[in-house]
C-alpha cells in the first residue's frame, strides 16, 4: 500500500491515475460510483434541491447542492458537462 507523503497514513489512490500506472491522491470520491478521484478527473455538478410539499415539489430552488463525479458519471448526469 501507498502511503501519504504529508501525514503518513494509507492513501486512497485515484482510480483514473491508477489506470494509467500513476500514483495521485484522491481528494473525493465520486458519489455516483464511489470512485477515488485526483483534482484532475473530479468535476463538481450542483444538483437541484425540490422546494414543496408531499408528493409533488413546487419549486426549484436558485442554489443547488454542490456534489464532486467522476468523469464518466458526470456526463451520464449532464451530458458534455465533463469533457
């Protein structure tokens, strides 16, 4: 196993870097596929947040919930958004 070269610990590794032999560390893990994921490969999607009441949601509202994809996961979100 690899360890961090700040603190020592064992580091989760970046699955795309991993693929490609490099060694990077992740700083997220996409929330779709539960990928380790470098700055390069994360994107960030906000997602809409519903305002309403059960069972039909009224609105959306202006901000959405920031969430960190991989690539792959990301255009299956928002196509293109992660070219």
């Amino acid at each position: 196993m690899k360890h961090s070269r700040r603190t020592g610990d064992i580091m989760l590794r970046c699955y795309e870097c991993a693929l490609k032999d490099e060694t990077e560390e992740a700083v997220a893990i996409c929330i779709m596929c539960g990928k380790g994921i470098c700055m390069e490969h994360a994107h960030r999607i906000d997602l809409p947040i519903w305002e309403g009441g059960y069972p039909t949601p009224v609105k959306v509202m202006k901000k959405g919930l920031p969430r960190f994809v991989c690539s792959d996961c990301g255009n299956i979100l928002v196509p293109g958004a992660c070219e």
